[in-house]
C-alpha cells in the first residue's frame, strides 16, 4: 500500500459524508468543517466512549457542561489575555505566514531526517534558549536568521520580523458595543472548570482527590490553520481535571499518563504510531508535561497532554475573584489549595486519527479497495443490510432485519441498489464491520449471509441471529 496522504483522506471523507468544507457553497470559510452524518457519528462515538470511561465507570469524577461565554476576569485571572500568543513571521515572498517556533522544529526534524543529529542538537539547543529568552520574539527572529531558514512553501530567505499575536476571539455582550461589555469565546474549557471547582464539590459531596471532566467547543483566532481538521478556529476538547492534595500530583499524574496511553490503544491505534514527548520548557505553572503524539501523513503532532499544573489555577481565580477556593480536609483537619493534574485531548484530532489509523487500501477481485478499518466500537454504521433483488419479498424481510438491528441501538444503513460488489465497497470505504445480505437461500431457511469488512469471510447465520452477530464481532475484534 502506498503512504497514505492528507489529500487522499480529505477526499474519501468528503465523498463518503465524514467531513465537509465549512460553507462550501459560498467558496468556504478557511479552517473551518462541517460533519456529515458519518462524521458525526464517529465523533459522538468517540465522545461517548470518553465520557464513559472518565465519569460513567469512575466514581471520582463528575461532569460539568460549562457556559462558552465566561466572565472576561477569569481570562485574566488565567493568563490568557496577557499571554496566550503566538509568535508568527511572515514570508514576503510567499505571503504565507508561520508560526516561529514550528518553523524552527520543522528545520531540526528536516537536519534529523539527513543525519546531521550533531547540528540538529545544536540548533536544538539555541531554540530552547530562545524560547526562554526574555524578547522570545526577537531571539526567535535571530534563531532564523542566523540559520538561514528558508520558506517552506516559496524557498526563499526574505523574513518579516517574528512578533506575538493573542488568539482570542472577542465579542461583546448587550446593545453597546464598548470596553466594558466585551467578553471572548474561551479558548480552551479548562477555565469552566476550575470557576466551577466549589460548586461541583459542594453538590457532590465529593472529596479530595477528585476530577471534573467536560466535552466542549472552544474557539482560537488561528493565524496558521491547515492541515485538515488538526488545527481549526472552532474545535472541541475533551478535559479533565483531577484535583489533588500537594504532594501527591506525582503519583496522579503517572496514574492518567497509563490510563490515556491505554485508551487510545483500546480504540484500535497501534502502540507503534503513538509516543510520548515531554516538555523541554514547562510553562511557569506546571511541574510536569508529557503529551502523546500520533503519526500523522504529515509528522508526528500531539493528540493529548497530560499536565501538573500544581495550584496555580485555583489560586488565580481565587486572587481575582477574592473567593476562598481553599479545601478543608477533614481526615488531617488542613487547609490548603489543591494541585491539579489535567488530561486534555482534542476531539477533532482524535477523529482525525481514528480516519488515518483505520485508511487501507488493499485488492480485491483485481481491482483496488479502500477500506476503513475502524474499531467497531467506534465504527459510524454497525452493519448493512442488502437484499440480494428487489423482488421475491426480499426488501421486506431486509427491512424487517433492518428494524431489528435499530431497535438493538445498533446504527444500520441499508441499501438495494447497483450489484452486491458495489455495496460492499461502499460500506468498506465506510468502515462498516458487518454486513447482511438476503437472498433466495433466506425465502428457503430463514439464514442470511454475514461478510466481514477485514477477513472478507462470509459465513451464512439465522436472521434472528443477526444483532448477537454484529454485539459480537465488536466485542470480540482485534486488528488483522
């Protein structure tokens, strides 16, 4: 199978109904996509399944759906106003712009790729030094320059300086339009947390040690959006923050670093398409960073960070809000402040994943097939079911199955047109696992024929078989 490229997967999922362009049919909104019906059945799988394992199947974590539009203190009061920037440079020549530091990593994996690790751990070294430059922006600037990095998309030398751009999306709120009556679009759901951290507890009754988990929409002014749906304007996250007792952070964190690692896995991601990368430079409130990264067609690029953010959340919102956020512990009668350990994954970049893991391309009957292997669990369509004609009372009795297989909670699509080899490369291209085709033998025994999308095995089971067929082929996969 040739390498997979970004090119051909947007194509497949737009032709298929996964993801579409955002108001195509005004020329489209750049970094910006719309979920088809397949697309959002994929994604509200995976959200379903995150939202079991973190709150349904623990009984330290509780969920919250907090409000986007938040009171403009709390941005401050977590260092999004004065510092959620990014240091962008422009090309002259191309009139594309790039974000500094990814234009610098771009050059160390491009010296990495020709072997020349000696002089990618040089300039390795500089960058970090620059990134903890106070005039970050100038040494950034200096870093490029002195190295003579070209354009990416132009291959010229001709930079503008490297300067810091906030990427939160303002509006205002009531029929005035002025300096008091801003408010932004949050950008990250973290903060809906943390203001809710009391109240959550209260209403629990919960205690020390235990998370707050949240599935929202947040919204970044990103300058360089590309590649697909990686890096969108509009994106949902699936966070987490589990509050601790100082001192005890360490031990949380490793903890989720297993628990995370283990749920992508149990998605169906091989092991050897995820690593770990730590921080080299902790932001100045944490005291540990470690994300997993996925191999993507165009790099390695980080699905989920799991950081210890020790209490410095809780304790800004505490000094702007002049509310008491401190914990009572009634097993050793203190005070303190908890620590949090966050766990973070973009919902968007997991789907995103989850097209990339499952696309293969294989032959069958001489003829090319892509096929998306995903994990049933998570697979948008459970199974298809075809009559083999439309005559003999075949349609009926697929209907009939059809009905059965939805009353079970099981997603079914079901198809009588053009010859049975079509509909079947239809379903693979949509991932479906399973699926049942009526024909004259099942007008004789009542028994129909199962296809498997990754065997392409065929074995023929009584109809009322049909919906413990599909429970069990999602219970019972492993990837081929």
């Amino acid at each position: 199978m040739a390498a997979l490229t970004l090119d051909a997967l947007t194509s497949l999922a737009k032709r298929r109904g996964f993801v579409f362009p955002g108001s195509e049919i005004y020329d489209g909104l750049q970094a910006t996509y719309d979920y088809g019906p397949l697309g959002v059945e994929l994604k509200r799988n995976v959200q379903a399944r995150w939202w079991g394992e973190m709150v349904h199947k623990r009984a330290d974590v509780e969920g919250v759906d907090a409000a986007i539009l938040m009171h403009p203190t709390v941005w401050k009061a977590s260092g999004h106003v004065d510092a959620f920037n990014d240091p962008l440079i422009d090309d002259k020549a191309s009139k594309m712009r790039y974000r500094a530091d990814q234009l610098v990593e771009g050059y160390i994996d491009k010296l990495r790729s020709k072997g020349k690790d000696a002089e990618a751990d040089r300039v390795e070294k500089d960058f970090v030094a620059a990134l903890n430059a106070d005039d970050m922006p100038k040494a950034l600037h200096d870093l490029i320059m002195g190295e003579q990095i070209k354009g990416p998309d132009s291959g010229a030398f001709d930079w503008t300086e490297v300067r810091q751009f906030n990427l939160m999306f303002s509006t205002h709120v009531g029929p005035v339009a002025d300096a008091s009556s801003k408010v932004y679009l949050r950008p990250e759901t973290a903060q809906g947390i943390f203001v809710n951290f009391h109240t959550v507890r209260e209403a629990t009754r919960q205690a020390v040690p235990f998370g707050i988990a949240q599935i929202g929409k947040a919204f970044r002014n990103e300058i360089v959006a590309r590649q697909f749906i990686f890096r969108m304007r509009e994106f949902e996250q699936m966070e987490m923050q589990y509050f601790v007792k100082p001192g005890e952070q360490m031990e949380a964190f490793e903890a989720w670093r297993e628990a995370r690692w283990n749920w992508h896995l149990g998605n169906g991601i091989r092991a050897e398409h995820l690593r770990w990368h730590e921080h080299e430079k902790l932001a100045h409130y944490a005291d540990a960073a470690q994300d997993i990264q996925y191999k993507f067609p165009f790099g390695w690029n980080e699905i989920e960070g799991i950081h210890s953010r020790t209490d410095y959340d809780l304790s800004r919102h505490q000094e702007y809000s002049g509310k008491n956020l401190q914990y009572f512990d009634p097993h050793t009668n203190e005070k303190y402040i908890p620590y949090v350990v966050e766990t973070s994954v973009g919902l968007d970049r997991t789907v995103l994943m989850l097209l990339c893991e499952a696309y293969d391309e294989d032959t069958l009957g001489g003829e090319s097939r892509s096929v998306l292997r995903f994990h049933p669990r998570l697979a948008p369509i459970k199974a298809a079911v075809f009559p083999l004609v439309k005559k003999d009372g075949m349609p009926e009795i697929g209907h009939k199955i059809e009905q059965a297989l939805r009353d079970e909670g099981l997603t079914v699509f079901y198809d009588e047109k053009g010859s049975i080899g079509k509909r079947y490369r239809r379903m693979d291209e949509a991932g479906t696992p399973v699926c049942v085709t009526v024909d004259s033998e099942t007008l004789e025994n009542g028994t129909v024929t199962v296809r498997d999308r990754d065997t392409l095995r065929q074995e023929r089971i009584a109809q009322d078989r049909v919906g413990e067929y599909v429970r069990d082929a999602i219970k019972m996969w492993t990837r081929a």
